[in-house]
C-alpha cells in the first residue's frame, strides 16, 4: 500500500520513505541492524529466500534493514526503481561502470571527472577490458557522438563538474545516448538529489557518494548506484543481462533466468546487488547507513543555507584584486550559466572554486593561514572546507587534462558549510591579503 510519506514532497521523504516503525518494535528512528545473518526459520523458508523468491534478509553481504531502508529512501528521492548503497562512493561508480562494460567496452566521459574517477578510466579500468574516451567539453554533442562506437557501453558524466562546478547538459546527452542504444550514467554527487535529479531530464543509472552532502558532516562513508528502470538491456549490445546465469535460476527445478527475463527494468540494479555487491563485497555498514539516514534528514534545510552561503562567496571572490577567476555556475558569466538556470533553479550546490595570482607558495599561504576553512580533501561537510585541487584530490589527472579540467596549481577549491557567511567571507579576506 503507498503511503502518504511516499507519494509527498521531497522534504518529506527524505524522513520518511523506506520505513516501516510497526516492523520495528515502533522505533521513531531506523534502528542499526548489526548482525551479520538472520534466522532462515525454517528450511522452506531459508530455501525461498536463498532462492530470491521471497522477500527478506539473510545476510547482510547482500542486504541488511537498516541498509534497506537507506536504498528505498534514496531511490524514492532519486526517482529510480531500485538501488544498492555501497561502502564509497568509488564503489558506486566503479560497480556502475564495470557492470555495464562487463565483457569490455568503451565508455565516453569528459576530463573534468573527479580525479579518481579520472584514474579509474583512464588507468585501472583498461587492465579489465574497459576503457574511457575522454572528451573536453561533455557539453559538445557533436564531438561526444564522434566518439562512440560499436563498442560503447555509455555516457558517464558529473551532473556538476568538481571543482569547475561546470553544469552538463543532462537532456541533450540522455538523448544522444539513447539514439545510440547505450545508457546515461551521471555523478549527482555535488548537487545532490534535492537539487538536481538527473532521471527527470533522461539519466538511466545515477551514482553518489553519499559521503558528501547527503550526509554532510564528514563522518560517515557511503555511495548508492540508483537505477531509473528505463533503459532496454536486451538490445543486443550488453549480453550479460539476456545470458542464463546460475545464481538466478534455479537448476534443481530445471528454470534458467538471464537477468532480464528475471527481474525486467529493474535488471541493472539487481545485477549490482547479485554480482557485483555480492561477490566483491563493497557492503555499507549499517552504521554508516544510519548516519546517511540522519543526514538525509536535514538535507534541503543545509542545502538550502549552503547554497546561499557559497553564491555570496563566489560574488565577494569577484571583487578581490588578488583573484583572477572564480568558478561557480550560478554566477551570470559562467560558461554553463544557462545549463545551471534549466537544471538546477534552487542552487548548483556547496563547492566553488577560485584562481589566484602569483604561484604555488601564494596557494600554500591562503591554505596556512585561514582559521575558519578546515583544510580536508572532502566536500559536502557541515563544516567549511578548502583545498588546493592538483596536490590533494587531483592528483591522478595527468597534466594535459589539467585546462581542459579546469584544475591548475594556482586553483583552490571550497565547500561551503554553516557557519556565518561574514565569518567565512572575512577568513577568506584575511588568508589572501596576507599571501601577498
């Protein structure tokens, strides 16, 4: 039965889905399921969960109540069908790659990934048959098409690039891949599904690391692969959802399922959570995934605070003389300006960053000298943070990337939290004048 909390606002939801407190002992709060494995009861009962034709948990390697409710929540306000939370948010998109280039393939994406996303496409994923095309301006739909081919496996983009806060034409790329038969993968990482939900403008598999905002106060680690249960697996290109698999099927029976037949549209995430959750073992903790729960709770109100904070930021950036850009997709001159007026009216999210005169040791000054910034390669914290991008989260782009990135040894990059904006405004006053 769909329940108000499920079918109401997005504040609303982010309190309320994927929960039931009658199943709970009447628990207000989601309750943190530290067990390892659950009572089968009886063999009937053990055998039709083990088998998946019964709903419920039997070992929290695959899935868990708390973790559970943590999924449900976050694909009600992601609009997907499904999705599997994960230890990182690498995981997430690590699962999320491998799983639709499983055989080898390509996949397209621009330079402007976050740096281990960059690493991962572009040198680790080649040694199992999975390679990235790059492209420097995702938003170039006539160059992207250039680049894919037979095989192809997807688009894979950030909703809002890190730390150029460049905006990606969602849409525009949501149809170029599906008139090529592959699917949209999109980062929603920085602007977080209360701010941008990539499924409404044509995403088929969205990825987070729910470390940043979704928890935002940097002490818990997690990532989700969220699926829109849309794309058509079973159009030739991608065998490993149409192939009998024996861990779906049931052999003593004699029925043999691929995991379309099985599970239909919701095939991808079923596959995340059977293959590859299931045997490389990237679990989120129930802890962490209560802490997401509790994060998700005051998710629009930070926002919403954040939001306001980071755009009177980057205006006051403009005005200092030392500052030579600022990077912010809200600002009326950026490059995406009006990708960021169509895809996110309620603000890009928390990060800008900012070029400054002079060379690495007037960075290294600004970095030592600020008192209320936290200096932490982290974003989305409750908690101001600063970071000079190529010697800290940039690290793995190779330099002919670094324009086309966006990054430069003269950026520093910012997530805004809640302390008072002057606060953060006359901290980042002081730390620059006195670089100079």
């Amino acid at each position: 039965m769909t329940t108000a909390t499920e079918t109401g606002c997005f504040e609303t939801r982010a309190i309320h889905v994927g929960y039931d407190r009658q199943t709970n002992a009447d628990a207000v709060s989601v309750p943190i399921y530290a067990s390892a494995a659950f009572d089968l009861e009886n063999a009937r009962r053990g055998d039709a969960l083990a088998g998946g034709s019964l709903p419920g948990f039997e070992y929290s390697r695959v899935a868990n109540p708390t973790v559970d409710a943590l999924e449900r929540r976050l694909a009600s306000l992601e609009g997907g069908v499904g999705a599997v939370a994960l230890s990182s948010g690498m995981a997430a998109v690590s699962y999320a790659l491998m799983c639709v280039a499983e055989g080898g393939g390509r996949i397209v994406a621009p330079v402007n990934l976050y740096g281990a996303s960059v690493d991962a496409l572009g040198d680790f994923l080649p040694k199992f048959g999975i390679y990235g095309d790059f492209v420097s301006d995702i938003n170039d739909l006539a160059s992207v098409e250039a680049v894919i081919g037979p095989d192809t496996k997807a688009i894979f983009t950030e909703s809002v690039a890190n730390p150029s806060t460049a905006v990606a034409d969602i849409e525009g790329l949501a149809d170029l891949a599906h008139k090529h038969g592959i699917p949209l993968i999109v980062d929603n990482t920085v602007p977080t599904p209360y701010l941008l939900r990539p499924i409404e403008f044509g995403a088929d598999i969205v990825v987070h690391s729910t470390t940043k905002g979704i928890t935002g106060h940097g002490n818990a680690l997690g990532g989700v692969v969220v699926d829109a249960g849309r794309f058509d697996w079973n159009n030739g290109r991608f065998p490993q959802f149409t192939r009998e698999e024996l861990v779906i099927s049931d052999q003593r029976a004699g029925e043999w399922h691929s995991f379309h037949s099985r599970f239909g549209n919701q095939a991808f995430i079923k596959r995340i959570r059977i293959k590859y959750l299931r045997t490389f073992g990237a679990v989120q903790s129930p802890f962490n995934a209560y802490m997401q729960l509790i994060g998700l709770e005051t998710l629009t109100v930070r926002e919403k605070q954040e939001v306001a904070s980071a755009t009177a930021i980057a205006k006051h950036l403009t005005t200092l003389s030392h500052v030579t850009s600022v990077n912010y997709a809200a600002l009326e001159d950026s490059p995406t300006y009006d990708l960021a007026l169509k895809y996110l009216p309620n603000g890009i999210g928390t990060i800008l960053s900012f070029t400054v005169e002079g060379d690495g040791s007037n960075v290294e000054r600004i970095l030592d000298a600020t008192k209320v910034f936290s200096y932490v390669p982290n974003i989305g914290d409750s908690r101001s943070l600063i970071v000079n991008p190529t010697k800290v989260t940039h690290r793995e782009v190779p330099a002919g990337y670094y324009d086309a990135a966006g990054v430069s040894d003269n950026l520093i990059r910012l997530s805004i939290g809640l302390e008072n904006v002057d606060d953060l405004i006359a901290d980042l006053d002081q730390a620059i004048a006195g670089a100079y």
